[in-house]
C-alpha cells in the first residue's frame, strides 16, 4: 500500500507548514510560535479536543474514529517533537530562520509536519475506531519535554495504550523505514570534573599542583573504563570531550575542568560506570595532590521498543513504503531520545523514516527533506487504521 492518495493531495500544503516552522525556531520548553501554528492548524482540522500548555508549551489533541462517543476502543498515541537547536544556520535556503542562532538542525520541523498531515487526515476520514491522541512534544533536544509530559499525567489523562514516533534518518534512502524490537538507542548520561589545584609560574612547576596534569591523567584513565573494566560485547561509549583550563604560555593554572558523555543499555553497566569514575577521579585527584569534584548527571534512558508493537509497526511501514524498504531488525545505536520515557510508560515503537543523502543531523547545513512528509504522514494514518480498523474499513486511501 503506498503513500495514501489523499494525503499525497496535501503535499504542497505539507511543504508550506513546514518551511513556515523552519523560519520560527525556537529551544527547549519555550515554543510560543511553534504551538501557537500547530493549534491553529488542528483547530482548522476540527480535532475533537485540543489541550494545550502541557509541559509549557506542548499540546495533545484527541480525535475520536467512529463510534466513538463514549471513548468506545483503545487510544493511541503518536507523537511529534517541535523544538530546535541553538546553532546558526548554513543551509542557504529561501526559507532561512528567521531566529539568529536557532535552527531545525534536527528536522523536528519535519516531524510536526508528519503528523499534522497525519492529524488533517484522521479528522477528515476518521476511518478507525477508538481514539488516537496526537502528542506535539517540546524540549527534546534538552530537559526532556517528554518526560515532564509523561509526569504531568498524559498517558493516564488520556486512557493512551500504546505510543509511536518516527525521526528522519539522513544517509537512509528516502523514504525506507528502519527499526528493531527491544533496545533502539542509549540511554546518555553526561560528567563533569572540576579540578582545584595551585597555580603559578610555568618555570617554577614545583611550587604548583598543576591541575592540567590531573586533567590529562584522569582524562587518560577514565577512558580505560571501556578497554579494561567492562565485557566487550556490551555496549558502552565513554568519551570525553571538553578540557578546559589555562589562559597563557607561561602560567600554570588553578583549575581544569573535564566534560564528557557516557552511553549505555545496560542499568549494571551504566552502575559500573559510574563507580569506576568516582574511583578514577579520587585516585587521580590524590595522585597529583589536586582536589576533584564529579558531577554525574543520569539523562535520558535506553530508548527500548516493545518487541510486538514494532513488528506491528514495521508491516505497517511495509505497507507504505513496501516491505522491501523496511528493515524491522536494524540493530541498535548509540545515539539517544527522550521518547524513551514514554516507551516506558506504554508500550509501542519508535522507527527512522530515511530523507536520502543530506547533511547530518545536528549540521548547520542540514534540512528536511519535503519529500517525505507525505510518507510520514501516511504511515502514522494507516497505522492507527491498521490497530483500530472501523467496520466496512476502506483502505483505498
């Protein structure tokens, strides 16, 4: 089953939201012009029920598929990121943002797009029965809108049984879905190490405790936590990718500080990680005679698909996409996402929609690729059909 006729009609009405989100961006919690498009676009769509100002400026609207009067069926979920990133801009479109030092560097302007076509559809047709509840989500990027959505109560707020998400996927040709049941993406945790030495004279070493030296000798050792300390068939990324400290040639600083991320699957492994630095920076502090504080920040977790809603999800994407571009067992990454915590919630799936050769995410040259909006779209629609099918269903899009 392809792109679905009537969703393929709104394309060029697709390419106009999105390129309208694209000139807006804005970071984090803090998205009035973004939410203010998007519930004015559902409104025209004529959704059911439209909430808005969860997790500040995140919204979910309700549509109720046939029979549907007093709830009758399931609720499922689909949601959407809206926010950007706070990097300048390269991309040379006519289109630019509009919001200097903030761009869609991720394509969750494209996102929204997806499932605003999903949405004008759904209330069109409503060829399903039950409910689907569209979940236009802020703060991906940072903070975790996802999970400040998921404490405010939404899953129970709204009787959601199962949630679904697509991200664009650059290098994967466009329009093929990837996915795999279980574990998907990392979880990511951040440290942060300051040091305290003695600074002074670059001649005169021997009357300092020279913090670079601690900070090259615990940058070296905490990077043998993944050579030394863990099974190497279990997934784990420790790198670290800040060190800050001094000013000038000939002075030998007071402090240092040590950034870096950890990703992992495995809650023992990322306990591990943990001990092992705190011991590290100890270790290493009282080596060089400089006093060290860790700072450990747990982030987003493991992002883990239920293993039957993905399959579902995949013969779905097959469907649209035909199952020749639908790879249901591509293995997992570690890169990270804050769907994860309503993967934890309730059950469902979280797949890559591929935009074809294009700059990578998070470039200042990436764009949305237009192209597959309509596909996105098609895909969220017919799964909900799929899931909820109304009697006398037609499938002819």
């Amino acid at each position: 089953m392809p792109v679905v006729n009537r969703i393929a009609d709104y394309a060029d009405e697709m390419k106009t939201w999105r390129r309208h989100l694209h000139q807006i961006p804005e970071l984090a919690l803090d998205l009035p012009k973004t939410a203010a498009f998007v519930a004015e676009r559902l409104r025209e769509f004529g959704v059911d029920e439209l909430h808005e100002g969860i997790a500040t400026s995140g919204m979910v609207a309700i549509i109720n598929g046939q029979g549907n009067d007093a709830g009758d069926g399931p609720t499922i979920g689909l949601r959407a990121d809206m926010d950007a990133l706070p990097i300048p801009e390269e991309t040379g479109v006519d289109y630019v943002s509009g919001h200097a030092g903030n761009m869609h560097a991720c394509g969750h302007d494209g996102h929204t797009t997806m499932l605003l076509g999903a949405a004008k559809y759904l209330a069109e047709t409503r060829n399903f029965k039950g409910r689907v509840a569209l979940i236009f989500q802020p703060a991906e990027e940072a903070i975790g809108g996802a999970r400040i959505m998921v404490e405010e109560g939404i899953m129970e707020r709204f009787n959601i049984g199962e949630v679904y998400a697509l991200h664009n996927a650059p290098g994967l040709p466009v329009g093929a879905f990837a996915t795999t049941p279980g574990p998907l993406m990392a979880a990511v945790d951040t440290f942060h190490i300051n040091i305290q030495g003695v600074g002074g004279h670059g001649a005169m070493p021997h009357e300092t405790r020279d913090p670079v030296m601690a900070a090259c000798g615990m940058a070296q050792a905490i990077q043998t936590i993944v050579s030394r300390n863990h099974y190497a068939l279990d997934d784990l990324v420790v790198s670290v990718t800040q060190i800050h400290t001094g000013t000038v040639d000939n002075v030998i600083p007071d402090t240092a500080y040590i950034n870096g991320t950890v990703r992992t699957f495995d809650p023992r492994v990322q306990e591990m990680v943990m001990r092992r630095m705190k011991e590290i920076v100890a270790g290493q502090a009282a080596s060089y005679g400089v006093e060290a504080e860790l700072d450990y920040e747990v982030g987003y977790p493991a992002t883990i698909n239920d293993a039957s809603k993905t399959g579902f999800a995949a013969s779905v994407a097959g469907e649209v996409a035909g199952p020749e571009n639908v790879e249901a067992e591509a293995g997992r990454e570690m890169g990270a996402e804050d769907f994860s915590y309503m993967l934890q919630a309730r059950p469902g799936a979280y797949l890559f929609l591929g935009q074809g050769d294009s700059a990578g995410l998070h470039h200042p040259k990436y764009d949305f690729n237009d192209e597959i909006a309509p596909i996105g779209a098609s895909f969220f629609a017919r799964l909900v059909e799929r899931a909820q099918p109304a009697v006398n269903a037609s499938n002819d899009g």
